[in-house]
C-alpha cells in the first residue's frame, strides 16, 4: 500500500469504528498525539487510547478536504464529524501521519477543541 491509501484505509477503519482494523495500520511503536490532549507511543497504548475514544461514538466520519504526500510522509486537511456520547461533534483537524512501509509510526493531530 502506498502512504496515501494507508491513511485512507486508516479512516474507512475508524468510520467503522473497528479497533482491530484501525490497529492494524500501526506500527509495533507508533505513537498516536492529539496535540490538544496527549501523545502515547507503543502498539498498547495506542490501542488503549483509541479504545477510549471510540468507547463513546456512535459513529464517525472524516471529510478529507486535501491531502498531500512528501515520500512516507502524509498530511490531511480535515472535517470529522462524529456521535460522541449522544451529541454531534464537527471538529476540523490537521493531520500528520509518518510511515514506515505500510505501517502508521507517526500520527499528529492539530485542531481546537470543540466548543460547547
């Protein structure tokens, strides 16, 4: 897989809120950092932390408004919109995935937090 369709294939995971798949694009110790919130780096963490967010959605979708890619590098200009706990969220977010082979090392996340 290219770095392009590895972070495609990462979404459509998430829009089915499958963990298992959504794993399956990380690499043994990638890191995972929502840039507002915190960074954990290694397979389990990673899982831990995902498992916790999508504990509470009902559904997600991320609307990619551009992507680019330089080499194992790919960035994404987002809107994801998600049922968390209940109630609709829209967030757009900036997203920097580093990778090695096929496999997600580096996934930096950058947006504001959602207002209530």
């Amino acid at each position: 897989m290219t770095p392009e369709e590895v972070v495609r294939a990462e979404f459509a995971a998430w829009g089915r809120l499958d963990i298992d798949e959504i794993m399956s694009h990380f690499a043994p110790d990638g890191a995972w950092e929502n840039v507002p919130i915190r960074a954990v780096t290694g397979h389990d963490e990673v899982r831990k932390e995902i498992e916790g967010f999508i504990a509470g959605m009902g559904s997600f979708d991320a609307e990619i408004l551009k992507l680019a890619v330089a080499d194992n590098v790919v960035f994404t200009e987002r809107i994801d919109r998600m049922d968390y706990e209940g109630r609709p969220i829209v967030v757009r977010v900036m997203g920097v995935f580093e990778l090695e082979g096929d496999k997600i090392k580096a996934w930096r996340e950058y947006f504001d937090m959602p207002k209530d």
